[in-house]
C-alpha cells in the first residue's frame, strides 16, 4: 500500500492489498508507446491488470487520421521508442500505435459508460 494510493468518495480507505482489490482491474492511457509503458510498469506492481476495453475504440480511430495524429513534437510524442512483448494485448496496442498515436481522452462518454468495466477482447 506504501508505493500505490487508492482515493474513495465516502467509507473508510483499504488498509491492505487484500482489502483494495477489485473484481477486475484495468487500465487506460493513451494509445501510444508511453502509455502502453506506463501500463507494463503499473503491472509489475499489480500483476492481475488488465488491458481495458476502451482501447477497442481506439484502435479504430488510431487507423483514421482523422481521429489520430502523428508521433511528433508538437504532441510530444516524438522518439518514442519501438516496443517488444509477449503479451497478446500489449503487442497488439504497439502494433497499432507504431506510426500514430490516439489521446485516452478521445474515447467517448458513450464508450465509456458501455466498456469501462470490461477487459479487451
């Protein structure tokens, strides 16, 4: 509990790991190569993590330029390294953010409120 901080609204906070986890886990950032690191990081502490949902969305707007921009300094993505796993889902997010790149906050209300609970498929 030292290295990660739960917040709550109302009721007392987990005093355990035991205590603090839930049913599913999963995590969002953006479709990018620094997010997908951030996520591989946060798995080294909680190794149940999963990939969530509402990257599906994102990996159609990631083939659209329309819906998705370049790697490039004006975003600060510029330079990002090429990634490498085993992992199914990490592999296939790489893969799909290798010459673009998509913003979580481009992921609709209505998405969310119909994937936020689920893993990817």
């Amino acid at each position: 509990m030292d290295r990660i901080k739960l917040a709550r609204v109302s009721g007392a906070p987990p005093t355990t790991m035991a205590e603090s986890r839930c049913r599913r886990n999963v995590f969002l950032g953006d479709l990018d190569l620094a997010g997908i690191d951030i996520f591989l990081k946060l798995r080294e502490l909680i190794p149940h993590l999963g990939v969530s949902a509402l990257y599906s969305p994102m990996l159609i707007a990631v083939a659209d330029a329309g819906t998705s921009h370049p790697h490039c300094a004006l975003v600060e993505k510029l330079g990002q390294p090429d990634m490498y796993s085993s992992d199914r889902d990490v592999s296939r997010l790489a893969a799909a953010c290798r010459l673009r790149a998509v913003d979580q906050e481009a992921v609709s209300n209505q998405d969310i409120l119909q994937l936020a609970d689920r893993v990817l498929e």
